[in-house]
C-alpha cells in the first residue's frame, strides 16, 4: 500500500499526493514504514478514531486517497484507467484484493 502510493506519485505528475494508514504510522515513525507488528499496532493505538475510520474498515480493508491537479473529466478517466492497469501489474501479496475507485 505505502509503495504503491509512492510508485504511483513519482509516476504520474498530476498526483499530487497521497495518503493512507501506511502513510500515516510512517509519520509516526519518522517517515519509515514499521515493519513489525507490535510497533504496527501500538501505533494503530494513537491514531485517532477518525483517521483510523476514514482510512480503514475494521482489519480487512484500507483505503489509499489520492489528490490530484485539477484535471477535466476525460483526464481524470484516463488516470483512473492507468492507475487501474498499474495496480493489476505491481506486485502484491496474493491474499489481498485490490481495486480502484473513483
């Protein structure tokens, strides 16, 4: 999730940004994603309850929010589009299902 949203930044310039709970526990840990899961889940205690809602949906899924110049309706289709051809392509654990709304 945290390297997707990075991949996609330096990708696509019209992205100008891009958040998730990956995004937010690495800056909580000095902009390092954490790697174990104790670190992962004393953090997960910090984070408010309305970040933690607007972010995730219990522990099954997350949510990556993307902002993006101010693009027409046809560009904002055409990106979609690419960033569903690279979430099909970039590597991921098997187990998880991915999708791109919007």
């Amino acid at each position: 999730m945290y390297s997707f949203t990075e991949y996609e930044k330096q990708k696509h310039s019209e992205i100008t940004g891009g958040k998730s709970i990956a995004s937010i526990l690495a800056s909580m840990n000095g902009g390092v994603l954490p790697q174990d899961r104790g670190q992962i889940a004393a953090l997960l205690k910090l984070v408010p309850e309305g970040t933690l809602s607007r972010y995730t949906a219990g522990q099954m899924e997350a949510v990556i929010e993307f902002s993006t110049e101010d693009l027409d309706l046809n560009s904002m289709k055409a990106l979609l589009d690419e960033m569903r051809e690279d979430l099909a392509w970039y590597e991921s654990d098997p187990r998880y299902d991915r999708r791109v709304y919007g």
